[in-house]
C-alpha cells in the first residue's frame, strides 16, 4: 500500500514512522528543509521537500498511484486544498485531512466535504477528540487512561498503582483470584516507562501503570480493588479557554449530569466570548491561572478535578501542581512536548493527555479500517489496544488458542461472541465473527494479520 503524508510535525513523522515499520511505502512532504532531511534520515520513508497541496509537488510525491493521502500540515487550508488535488487530479481512493478551525467542524460545514464539493473521506478534529477523552476519563475517577470497546460493553482502563494499592507483591498472573479481577484481562504494564506483558514472576510494584480489559460495568470495583475510591466529579476547574476547554466545558453541559464547572481564561477578549457562548452553565474567570488569587476565586480547594489545557505546557503543568496543593484531588493534564512526560509523575502528575497521541489514534483508526473495529493507541512507541473480527480459516478458529503460535508482540485479551464475554484460556477455540481485543506492538502489527483469517485485513 502506498500513503502520502503532508506534514512532517510530530503527527505526520510519527504516523509515517509507524506506517514504514508496517511494510507500507509512505512518502511525507514538507516545506521545512530540516523536517524532510530528518524523515529521510531517520525512518524507511521518503521525503520530499515543497508545498503539499502544490499539484507539481504531489506528483513527485507519488499521488498518482498513492492508495491514502493524510493531511496533517498546521494548514487547514492547506490539507483541504491538498484533499481537493489528490482527489481531482490524482484519483487517490482514501483522502483524510486534520481540520483545527471551529468554523470548518461545525456540524452545519459537514455537507461541505462531500466529493462534489470538497472530497475528504475523513475529517480529524483534535480538539474535539481531546475533549472527548478527557469527558471520558472524567467518567472514571481512578483511571488516568480509557477507552471503551466493543459498542460500550468492555472497557480498557489505564490504572496507577499507588500505595493505596491493595496488590502490590502479588503475582500478576494470580490477580484473577481475586473476585473482583476474575473478569478482567491484564494487557500491558508499564514500569518506569518500560513495557512488559507480564509473565510468572511479575509481581505488581507501587508505580506500576496497568492497562486491563474488563467489562464495563465491573471497571468501578476493579478500580476499588487497585486502592482506587474517588468520585466522579462534581466541581472542575478547566484552565484555558481555547477550543480544547470551550469543547470540553460544552460537553459536561451537554451530559446533563449537574457539574458545577469554573473556567480560567487568561485573555480578556478570548474569556469574554467563552462567557457568551456558555452563558450561566459555567462561570468564566479572566486571569492567569498561576496566581494564588485567581485560582481561590475559582474555588480551586473545593473541586474535585482541575483539567489544564491551554496552549503552553508549561501553564497546564504549573497549574495542575498548584491545583494539587490547594487541595484539588484530581488533575488532568495536556502536554504536548515528549521530553516533559517522564518528569509529570514525580509531580504527581499521572493522569496526562498527549494532543499528538490522540490525533495518532484516530488517523490510524482511520488507516486501518479493515478488519478493525476500534483502536487505541497506547503509547507513541509501543502500539495499540484494538478490536478486531475474526474472519475465515483464522489459526485462532483452526484449533485451541494454547496450540496457536501467537506472534511476538501481540497479546490477546478478551474475546466477545454475541452476547457473550469469554475470558480466553489454553482451550478457547475461537469462531469466525468473534470481536477479539488484544494489544499489539508495532513491531507486530504485520505479523497479526496472520492471525486475522481469510479476507481480513487491517487496511482496505
């Protein structure tokens, strides 16, 4: 498969890196003279330098026998235009592009992108997908990670465990004695940073982050059985209100579920229309989240979770740990920059949302809308949690799972056959049409279409 990637950012790099590593033939452009040298330096794919919705520069691209063509320049112009040319001129099949600006998400512009009119097949809206995360891991106090599965019925949840944590010392392999863990599957655990599929000497360690399936309605009590108790949240404080926080804010509104929600925005102009647009379901602060007043006008002690998501990372982690110490339970962190994320849990800081990280999900989601059912990328480096269906003539329905070579760097988790849940063992034989939830390396991913069966495939 061939894919033409317009921007070499931190998405478009990562996602080509990912690609290559797949065996596709990804081609990234760029203006940037740097960005083009280091993809072609560093990674199995091509660069070339030039302007991405330039006809001439797509051409040399590729765009003319290109399967995908994904636009993630800073452009959003630019990624429409490119869109238009690849479609227009080139017949690319599949055209996905990253739109930032309101005015071209609202609901009433979604008629605008049809083939007649502007041919994308797939619109990324980050701000909306990270607001949509963080509403969701507001739904599940104690987890600093999650995603729901299979229509709703499972739910991978990322837990840090603490001291608090009542397993610590236990051997991974034997937490399903217990009866609130009997239901769930232990994907992948990181240890400081370091990811590990648990094996017969593993034992849970204080800091240990843990990634578990498990079905949705036993995800409370398994957090319980980690050392994790908090409430949902009644009261949070967003700071920032760009297009990430007035999303977010409009989202707990719209979930009717009586949040009492402060908003700090630091420009006046910027506040004054947030306050309009929220009208007396928030209240609006203008002023610098980092100063001790603004932040006690704001009833900082009294909330249960402080959500940062300006523009600079600086602000959101500064505001988080200020937060924390006025007495606010629970932060939820945006940041950007890479080399900040190790450093966040020695601040006490684990629950932390990576723009890049969620934009990557979904245009891989996107990607892969063969045999796959749902995607969420774990981290950057590692790989993903996904769904997948089973199809024919799968080793995983030829014979029970324990006589089944599985391939390095894939790890099956649950399995969902109607209405119901199997907790996989040595003698589970799979049957075609079974929703599988497993996590997959990157390394691996070519490896699991082996495992897919007749006709499956992770792209189309």
């Amino acid at each position: 498969m061939k894919i033409v990637i317009c921007g070499a950012g931190q998405v478009g790099s990562t996602i080509a890196r990912q690609l290559a590593r797949e065996g596709m033939h990804v081609t990234v452009i760029d203006q940037d003279e740097d960005a083009v040298r280091r993809i072609d330096e560093g990674h199995d794919v091509r660069g070339v330098l030039g302007h991405a919705s330039y006809p001439r520069i797509l051409e040399r691209a590729g765009a003319d026998d290109a399967d995908i063509l994904i636009a993630v320049t800073r452009s959003d112009e630019v990624n429409m235009v490119a869109c238009q040319m690849a479609y227009s001129l080139f017949g690319v099949k599949r055209r996905i592009a990253r739109l930032r600006h309101a005015g071209y998400i609202a609901p009433a512009r979604q008629g605008l992108y049809a083939a007649e009119h502007l041919p994308i097949d797939e619109i990324i809206a980050p701000e909306l997908e990270i607001a949509g995360a963080i509403a969701r891991r507001l739904r599940t106090p104690g987890a600093f990670d999650m995603q729901i599965l299979a229509g709703g019925r499972i739910q991978l949840t990322g837990i840090h465990c603490d001291a608090a944590c009542r397993l610590l010392g236990e051997r991974y392999l034997d937490l399903c004695g217990h009866s609130e863990l009997a239901s769930a599957t232990i994907l992948v655990v990181f240890r400081e940073g370091r990811p590990f599929f648990p094996g017969m000497k593993d034992v849970v360690q204080r800091d240990d982050d843990v990634y578990l399936a498990a079905p949705t309605e036993n995800t409370e009590d398994i957090l319980k059985c980690f050392g994790h108790s908090e409430r949902e949240a009644r009261r949070v404080v967003i700071v920032g209100g760009g297009n990430v926080g007035l999303h977010l804010a409009r989202l707990l509104i719209a979930d009717s579920s009586g949040v009492g929600i402060h908003l700090i925005e630091h420009d006046i102009k910027r506040a004054e229309y947030v306050a309009r647009e929220l009208g007396n379901e928030a209240i609006v602060l203008q002023g610098d989240a980092l100063e001790g007043q603004v932040l006690e006008d704001a009833q900082i002690g009294a909330a249960e979770t402080v959500i940062a998501v300006t523009n600079d990372d600086e602000t959101n982690i500064f505001a988080s740990v200020l937060a924390k110490r006025a007495g606010c339970t629970r932060a939820i962190t945006l940041v950007n920059k890479k080399a900040y994320q190790p450093l966040l849990p020695t601040l006490g800081l684990y629950t932390v949302v990576s723009p890049s990280s969620v934009t990557i999900s979904t245009v891989l989601r996107h990607v892969r809308a063969g045999a796959i059912s749902a995607l969420h990328t774990i981290a950057e480096d590692f790989g993903e949690v996904i769904e997948f269906v089973l199809g024919e003539n799968s080793p995983l329905a030829a014979r029970p799972l324990g006589e089944v070579s599985i391939p390095d760097g894939v790890r099956i988790g649950l399995a969902i056959r109607g209405e119901e849940i199997i907790m996989p063992g040595d003698d589970t034989r799979f049957e075609t049409g079974d929703h599988i939830i497993a996590v997959v390396t990157y390394d691996a991913i070519q490896a699991l279409e082996i495992l897919l069966g007749e006709k499956r495939r992770l792209f189309q």
